[in-house]
C-alpha cells in the first residue's frame, strides 16, 4: 500500500493528469475508425391492391404517429373500404413490433376469441375480437420475411431474425374489420 504523504499524492495526481490526455486520444481514435451506421433502406411502396380490391392510404393517428417516430422501419394506415390495414415493415429484429393485441388492450379495447385462422389464400393469421364502447372488430395479423415465410407469433418471428434464421426486411400486416 503507498503511504499517504505529500509526495504521492503529487505524483499519483501528476500521472493521471499526464495519462487523460492519452485516454482521450485512444478514445477518439476508436471512434474515428467505427464504420458508419449503416443506412436503413428506403420504406416499401405500400401496396396499391389487397386481395384484390383497391386500398387508399389513412392518416396515422396519434398514437401511431408516436410509436413511428421510434419504429425502425415504416408505418402505413390503408382501407379497402370494407377494412382497415395496418402495415409495419422492419429493417431489423425489434421488439417494437409486438402483438396487435398488447395494443388494442393498452388502448381499453377487451379482447377475446383469440384463435389461429387460415383465410381463403391459405394464409395462417392469429387473430381476436376486441371490442369498446359497443364496437366490435376482428383483428388478424401476421409478419411475413424477404422469404416468404409466414410468422403468426411476433416472438418466434423475433428469434428466427436474431438468429438468423429469417431474412429481413420483414412485413407485419394487421387487418381489422367491423363485425
């Protein structure tokens, strides 16, 4: 242990003084070679057709412009005038894109019937009812990757991208309708 005299305390501050300026020129330095961030790719054309019907684009509500802003990928509102799409294209695995359901809950929506449902393209949704102030929706939803591949669970989806085992960019597409 070094006494505590004087002379050391001079010395030991001497040579932090003398090693700062060396500390923050190795910083800089390893800051100065990382590579850039790489530059997201630019947002999907939104579809103009869903199962065949034309769709229109519809303003992001609040919300939806609050959670866009911090969303790695894009956002887009769209009707076929029968039912509202949601669609959410990610440039990389986020937990971000979660559940339709953890939102329609956050939002005072009860929800219910929740259930795995194949539509006339053979295409596998999870899906629910949720319902507020007498209003009643089916949801359904579903992410699909640069492969093709269909994921129903948002978590399976997320560990298939970490791992590696689903390419990105991914599509996660929610449709809601009247019932």
């Amino acid at each position: 242990m070094i006494a505590n005299r004087f002379l050391n305390r001079v010395l030991l501050k001497a040579t932090c003084a003398l090693l700062l300026p060396l500390c923050t020129a190795w910083s800089l330095a390893v800051v100065l070679q990382r590579p850039a961030a790489p530059v997201a790719p630019p947002a999907p054309e939104p579809p103009r057709h869903w199962d065949g019907r034309p769709l229109r684009p519809l303003a992001l509500s609040e919300v939806e412009q609050r959670f866009a802003r911090r969303f790695p990928g894009s956002l887009a509102r769209m009707t076929d005038g029968r039912q509202v799409l949601v669609l959410r294209s990610a440039h990389q695995p986020t937990r971000m894109l979660h559940p339709a359901v953890d939102c329609y809950r956050g939002l005072g929506w009860r929800v219910a019937a929740e259930q795995l449902r194949l539509d006339g393209q053979g295409r596998l949704w999870r899906c629910f009812e949720a319902g507020r102030d007498g209003q009643r929706l089916r949801v359904c939803e579903r992410i699909v990757d640069a492969a093709g591949r269909g994921f129903t669970d948002t978590s399976a989806w997320y560990w298939a991208a970490v791992l590696g085992q689903s390419p990105g960019p991914w599509q996660a597409v929610t449709v809601a309708e009247a019932l």
